[in-house]
C-alpha cells in the first residue's frame, strides 16, 4: 500500500503518574481458566465469547489478597488481608462493600473513542462484581479507579497477585445513539429470511444428527459456519475476525 493512502495511525496513550509503575498493561489474553477445564474446551468453539475475552486491553493486580465484607455501608465494613506487605493502591475507600483499585495510568484516546472500563470478560469471580464505567478519555486530565462490589457478605473473596482486575475496551462515543432501532417482522428481508431459514434447517438436522448418533454429525461435533465465517448459503464473509491482534503498550525510550 502506497504510504500515503495508509489510514492514519490512532494512538493511545497510557501515561504513567508516578516514577516508577509496576503495574502490568498488556492485551486481554483469550485464555479463561473456567473454558480451559470445561469438557473438551467446548467453550472456545463459541467465537463471540472467544473475541469478547480479546477485545482490549487488562491491568493486573500488583498484590494477592483476600477480602471480607461484614455486612455495614462504612468503608470499614470491609478487611482486606494481604498475602506479604499491604499495598495502599488496593483499599475500601468509597464504603457499600466496594473494593477500589487505583490505575496509575491517565489514558488519553484519539478524539470522539470512549474507554469503556470494565471487568476483564468472561472472567467469573464467585461473590464479587466489578463495576463498570465509560469515559470520555480523549479530553480527560486526570485518572479514574476500577472498583468491584462484593455481593456476598461474611464470605472471604480472593485475588490473586498478577490476576487481572480491570479491562479497557476502546468504543466510539455517540455510537449506540447514532444508530436507529426498528422492531420489524423477518418477511420484510426476504433475503435474510431464506438465509436464517437454510440455517434452521441445517441446524435441525444437524442436532437430529447428535441425537442419533448420525457418523457425519458425530464426527463434526459442532456447526462451524459462524467460525468459519460462512453464511447458510456457502459465502465467506471477507472481513471475518477468527482472532483479535492487539498491539502491545510500547515504552517512549525518550522518557526513560
């Protein structure tokens, strides 16, 4: 591709606050423990699920801990134990059981993307939630928190040191508003009817096939069209994302 029609690189920002930052900033991995012990790994045969866990950017946590609501809204209501020296950037500050996380980076977007701060996906904790946040970081001069509420109280809930607490995933803002819903019947797209009626039907007698025990079905196990990026009628679908490449942070040598 000729240089200058190259679309213009979009930078992202993390600047670091402090002299010395050692918290991990790096790519979502597409790994989850709970899908690596299911049978079979069954669970990365669905792509959504697969993307979603890529779709960003995780800070992990510097310290393992534990931590214990006692029931009360005061910030006191929860202990945290930590596993060696207690780190004053894991504390209970805002009370309603919530545990918050300092980011020590300000991040700075290009104009008009959001970050929406969440929990990394598909990433289940038993007896605790993250909250989750949209900022406008393209203009913002300061820093927000990743906080996560327990739910379930007199229980001890863990994290582990290098386990990551919070996802940054990049979102273009006035998206959902600019789109224009309508609620219609599947007759007014013939096209896609025929196409959502030749995959209900592939579908039907690709699970009459399991059930049984049809060789042809057995030995494909599962439907891999959307895998694959096919559509019902045998077209491949060009752009179609199997998995997501995200760039490294890299470190401004200058500022070293």
């Amino acid at each position: 591709m000729p240089e200058e029609s190259k679309p213009a690189e979009q930078q992202l920002f993390a600047y670091e606050l402090y002299p010395t930052v050692d918290t991990v900033l790096e790519p979502a991995p597409i790994n989850r423990d709970w899908m690596d012990n299911a049978h079979q790994r069954h669970p990365y045969r669905c792509l959504p699920l697969v993307i979603a866990n890529q779709s960003g950017w995780v800070l992990r946590s510097t310290a393992g801990f534990r931590a214990y609501w006692y029931g009360g809204v005061n910030k006191e209501d929860v202990e945290i134990q930590f596993d060696a020296h207690e780190d004053n950037r894991i504390v209970s500050h805002f009370g309603s059981a919530v545990i918050t996380f300092t980011v020590p980076f300000l991040f700075r977007t290009p104009p008009g993307i959001n970050l929406w701060v969440k929990g990394p996906s598909n990433m289940v904790k038993d007896g605790i939630q993250p909250l989750e946040g949209v900022v406008e970081s393209d203009w913002l001069a300061s820093t927000f928190t990743m906080n996560w509420k327990i739910t379930r109280q007199n229980e001890w809930v863990r994290f582990e040191k290098g386990e990551p607490y919070c996802m940054l995933v990049p979102v273009p803002r006035g998206l959902a508003e600019s789109l224009v819903p309508r609620q219609t019947q599947l007759s007014t797209n013939p096209e896609l009817q025929e196409q959502y009626r030749l995959w209900e039907e592939g579908r039907k007698g690709f699970l009459h096939g399991l059930r049984t025990r049809d060789p042809e079905a057995v030995k494909r196990g599962w439907q891999k069209d959307y895998f694959q990026g096919r559509t019902p009628d045998g077209k491949e679908i060009d752009e179609h994302q199997t998995r997501l490449s995200i760039k490294e942070f890299e470190k401004d040598k200058k500022a070293e």
